[in-house]
C-alpha cells in the first residue's frame, strides 16, 4: 500500500492536502496518467510555440517593457508616428 496526496494529482477538485492509502497498482496509474498528461500539456505547448501561435519574445511580466520613471522604450511612439500620414 502507498499513500498518496490527492491535492497533488487532483488539485482543481481536491484543495486541500488529502493522504489517502491505495493499493500500488493504484498509486502507479496515477501516477504514470500525470506524467502522461504532463508530457502531453508540454508537447502541446511546443508545437504551439513552433507554430508561431504563442509569442517567443513577449513580455515577462506585466511593464516589463517600461523603463523606471514610466519611461517607455520608444517602440510605440515609433509605430504612431509610422501609422501616422505625412501631411505635403
């Protein structure tokens, strides 16, 4: 018998930590279906990211992109003033 964390395999639906003994057949199959999921979610991910649906360079974090003082990069000044039309 092995005891297992639910909140780990089954965290949206269990929330808080639940130490349940199963069999070790039981606790093997669950165990191989997350990394099977995991592998899964990982593979998905990368033919996303492949694709060019998924950003490569995108901001980290929020403001990222910001200088300190609020400063911005000037890649958007630039861009307004491209969309902007010339006057003769």
């Amino acid at each position: 018998m092995k005891t297992i964390n639910l909140k780990k395999y089954y965290y949206p639906i269990c929330k808080k930590d639940t130490f349940v003994e199963v069999p070790d057949e039981v606790a093997d199959a669950i165990v191989e279906e997350s990394r099977a999921e995991d592998a899964n979610d990982a593979k998905q991910q990368l033919s996303l990211l492949l694709s060019g649906r998924i950003p490569r360079h995108g901001k980290p974090f929020p403001g990222a992109g910001r200088f300190p003082g609020g400063y911005s990069d000037g890649r958007r000044k630039r861009e307004r003033e491209q969309e902007k039309p010339h006057a003769p």
